[in-house]
C-alpha cells in the first residue's frame, strides 16, 4: 500500500508538472495570443516546468533534494525522496501500480480518478486514449478536484478531443481556481493575460498569479517577477522582481535565474556581484535558456 500511494504521488507530480509536450507548446503560443505582449515579456506559461530528471527516474521538480510532500486521505505524508535510486521510469513505475490505480478509481476515489486520467493520457499502463482521460477527469472534478478542472480547461484551450473554445476553457479554469488549484488559477491569469475567453485585463492577470504564486506555484513566481521587473499589471518594482526571481531561481526556473543574472550583472535593485551573475546565467543557460546563453558568450567568453 505503502509504495502504492508513493507512485499515486509521482504521477500526481508528472501530471501537474508536464501536461504538454513540445508541440503542443507552439500551438498555445500563437502570434494572435502575443501580439499585444510587451516588448521582451516573456510569454505567460501555459504548462508546468517538465519533470528534471536525476539518474533516470527522479520526479523532483522543484529544487528541494527530499522532494515536495503530498497529503493523500490517509493523512500521512509522502516524501518523493523515497523514489529516487529507482531504476524504473515514473511512468513505468506507474503501469506497475495501474490494477490498484484503476479500482481506487472505479471505487470513486477523485485523485485515484484524476490520475487514472493521467494514465490514459500519457500511455502508462493503459492504451493511450485521450477522450479515456477526458471521462476520467470529468468523473474527479465532479467531486470539485481541482487538478482535474485545470486538466479539462486544457482541453478545451487545446481542442483536445473537443472543439477548442476559449470561454470553455476560461470557465473550467475559474472552476479550479474557486477550489484553490494554482495551475489553474496561473492559466486563469494567463487567459486574462492573454485576452483568451475574456477581455484581456493585465491587473487581473496578475492578481491570479499572485494568487498561484502565494500557493507555491513556481512559475507564477518567476511570473510575479516578470510583472514587477517590466511593470505589467503593476508599476515597476526591482526590489520585488529581486524578490521573486529568488525564490524562483531557488527552484530552478530558468526564466528567474536569467533575469536575476541579469539584476546581480548590473547592480540594478541588488548589490552587484557579477560572479554570482554569472553562476546564475550558467544555471539557466543549463536550464535551456538561449539568452543566458548568448550573454555568457558576450560577456563573460563562455
């Protein structure tokens, strides 16, 4: 049972932390949903950080080497540490499970229910089959699970397996925001961001992603920063942007620790420290970042 629920808790992470592949990234970032982006904003994230991997099968995302802590309804704790060393992928080590996922779910367990979705989605232990993982997820958010809202508002932004329909999307997403989910609330932030199902409002695409990042959600973190580092929604703040980049960068996201680098560089809201800049820009050029790649070559020949 024990190991049961550790597996039941890396999908959880899996699935929250990359919904999307690559292509699918390029379809929600179409030039129509940019054009009115401030000049050299990033582009709000449509999808969690893809799970970073240590010796093939570590599922921790988030920069703490003992791994988030999940509370399922046995109440006892599960720290993700506790799956590194395993020689089997996360999605491998949940096939391995999926006889025990599958009666949790049918028994009407909501997280067994969403995560069995997950199994059809992503292929683990079933035949993938999205309109499956469609059915599941609707079955977990009936019982208001709000990964599961987050998870439909995404097929309906993508048109996956349904006609894709902004106001839809929009509307799940408020659903799982209502039950506190910060992916929701970030693609909530997003859709006003953006002006997607709703009149594009940059304040109230901020203040929900102050709510995702106050919930611990990473990206809205480095979001936060990004709001306060170019002033969308909000004046221009670099103490704060210094601020939330920080707890970004703790976590590992690349975005963060490229525009830190880039405050420690020129000493702009922080004490310069070019050395540390400089770290800061290797982490997120290793973190897939060109342009903290390209600063390197400019400035530091690396």
């Amino acid at each position: 049972m024990k190991k049961t629920l550790l597996i039941f808790a890396a999908a959880l992470m899996m699935a929250s932390c990359g919904q999307n592949d690559n292509k699918e990234q390029a379809q929600i970032q179409p030039e129509q949903a940019n054009k009115d982006v401030p000049m050299g904003v990033p582009v709000a994230p449509m999808q969690q950080i893809q799970v970073q991997e240590k010796g093939g099968a570590n599922p921790n995302v988030l920069g703490d080497p003992n791994g988030p802590v999940l509370k399922l309804e046995e109440g006892m704790p599960l720290d993700f540490s506790q799956l590194q060393g395993e020689k089997m992928s996360v999605g491998d080590q949940v096939a391995s499970q999926i006889d025990s996922i599958r009666y949790r779910a049918e028994q009407g367990n909501a997280k067994f229910q969403y995560v069995y979705g997950v199994c059809y989605e992503k292929g683990w232990g079933v035949e993938q089959d999205a309109k499956e993982a469609l059915a599941w997820y609707r079955k977990a958010a009936a019982q208001e699970y709000g990964p599961a809202y987050n998870f439909i508002g995404n097929y309906y932004r993508m048109g996956t397996v349904v006609s894709a329909d902004p106001k839809q999307a929009l509307e799940w997403y408020q659903k799982g925001a209502q039950v506190k989910d910060d992916q929701a609330m970030l693609n909530l932030g997003n859709c006003y961001f953006y002006g997607m199902g709703v009149e594009k409002d940059e304040k109230e695409a901020l203040k929900w992603w102050k709510d995702a990042a106050d919930a611990g959600n990473v990206y809205a973190i480095s979001q936060m920063g990004d709001c306060y580092y170019f002033g969308v929604g909000t004046e221009k703040d670099m103490a704060k942007a210094v601020e939330y980049y920080t707890q970004a960068a703790d976590h590992n996201i690349a975005n963060a620790q490229y525009r830190l680098g880039l405050l420690y560089y020129s000493g702009n809201g922080v004490k310069q420290d070019q050395t540390y800049a400089k770290l800061l820009m290797q982490k997120a050029r290793d973190g897939g970042m060109t342009e903290a790649k390209d600063f390197l070559e400019k400035n530091f020949n690396k």
